[in-house]
C-alpha cells in the first residue's frame, strides 16, 4: 500500500507532453485514491530561481542514491498505475518541510 511520506519511483509525466513519462522519483504528499499526490524528486541543485526547490536533507536515510530535491511545482495528482517500485520513506522532518512549502506554493496559486 502506498503511504504518505513514501518514495517511489513512477512514471512521470513530461510537461511539454503529458502523454509521455519518464520514471523518476517521488515523494507522496497524500493518497486520495484514484489518486495520489506526488512531488517530483531530482538530483539536481534546487534552483535559485525557484523558491520552491526544498533540498531533501536526509536523502541517504530516504534510499536515495544522490542528493536530492524536492520540485514542489511539480507536484502532481498520479494514479496507482504509474507507480513502479517502493524505494524507501522520507525523514519527517523533510516531509513536513515539503508538505509546508507545499501549502505556502498552493496559497500563492490563488
């Protein structure tokens, strides 16, 4: 069963065609079933122009195999058929941090 807090790798939708995925890590912030929010995770630096890149401090204890960050404007509603595989779960206090910037991102939305 897939939990909030859990990592898995998925079938990401691309933006510039959202009929195509790449597999790529994620970080589940809700499971609502049909659907299952999802923050995309990357090994890249969180960018300077983007306030909401959270850099995932304990990546290691996550299963991780980079250092990482949380994309919160990428997060996105994904159905149980786009998840692969389990990969670990993440620290609290990483998931906290990315569901309170996740809010802060939604609230600046309206």
């Amino acid at each position: 069963m897939i939990s909030e807090g859990d990592i898995w790798l998925v079938n990401f939708p691309l933006e510039e065609d959202p009929t195509k995925s790449l597999p790529r890590p994620v970080i589940v912030l809700n499971v609502e079933l049909p659907y299952i929010l999802s923050t995309k995770i990357t090994k890249h630096n969180p960018r300077d122009a983007d306030p909401y890149d959270i850099p995932v401090l304990h990546w290691k204890d996550a299963n991780l195999n980079y250092p990482s960050t949380a994309r919160i404007s990428k997060t996105l509603p994904l159905k149980l058929s786009n998840f692969i595989y389990f990969i670990g779960t993440a620290n609290t206090n990483d998931l906290m941090s990315i569901q309170e910037k996740y809010t802060h991102y939604l609230l600046e939305q309206i």
